[in-house]
C-alpha cells in the first residue's frame, strides 16, 4: 500500500526559471513528482532498497504557475505511518536588494526516525535564465 503526501508552495514567480533535485536514503521504493499549475514536470523514481546516499535526479523548467507543488510517494512501509516534511526557504538579492534568486529545500520522512532525509528536495529558482 502507498503512501503520499503533497507539499504546496507558491514562492517563485510565474515565468521564473525553477531547478530542482533529488536524494534519497530510504529504504523503500518511491517516487517524486514536481507540479507546476496541476501538471506534472517531471517524476523521479527510486527503484531499489539501497540505503546510501542516492542521487536521483534532477531537471528545470520555466513555470507556467506560481501554484506549485511536490508530490512524494513511498510504496512500501507501515501504511499507518503518514509522511510528513519540513522545509525552508530563502532569498538572493542582487546589490540594489531586489530579488533575483529563491531557494527552497524539503525533507520528507517516511518511517519514525524523524531524519528527514528520506527524500530530499532542493529548489533554485532564478528570475533571469543564463
Ligand atoms: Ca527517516
């Protein structure tokens, strides 16, 4: 039985340029899915039970929508256990205190451990590309 949970954000602006990867060091199989206006822009999976460090991928794109979200799902594990998360974020300002960059990172946990690095998300959203 899967388990997800979706993680909703709105801090990079429609039209910015978004970039985004993924870890792991789960147990489990599972998936990430990254949305942007309900459309998924990539879905990044983990195939195997190998709990070191993985680099699972990673992409970028110019969003259409502000309304984004993180969708992780975990295939396997206690299904009475929830997956929870929790994330920051942050700003890069050019030297006239404008924002020209936003970074964002969650960590998801899936047992009861409380790593939270189960799944790892980083965001780097830019208002220029290149
Ligand atoms: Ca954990």
């Amino acid at each position: 039985m899967s388990r997800s949970i979706e993680i909703p954000f709105k801090i990079f602006p429609e039209g910015w340029f978004v970039t985004w990867s993924v870890t792991s060091q789960c147990y489990f199989n599972g998936s990430v899915e990254i949305k942007s206006g309900g459309t998924v822009l990539q879905k990044i999976e983990k195939t195997d039970h190998d709990v070191d460090l993985q680099y699972l991928g990673h992409g970028n794109a110019i969003i259409s929508s502000q309304d984004m979200s993180v969708v992780v799902t975990v295939e396997e594990g206690d299904p009475s256990e929830p997956i929870i998360e929790q994330h920051h974020a942050s700003m890069i300002f050019n030297k006239e205190g404008d924002t020209v960059g936003i970074t964002m990172a969650i960590g998801v946990e899936d047992a009861n451990d409380f790593d939270f690095n189960d799944f790892f998300i980083s965001f780097a959203g830019w208002a220029k590309k290149g």
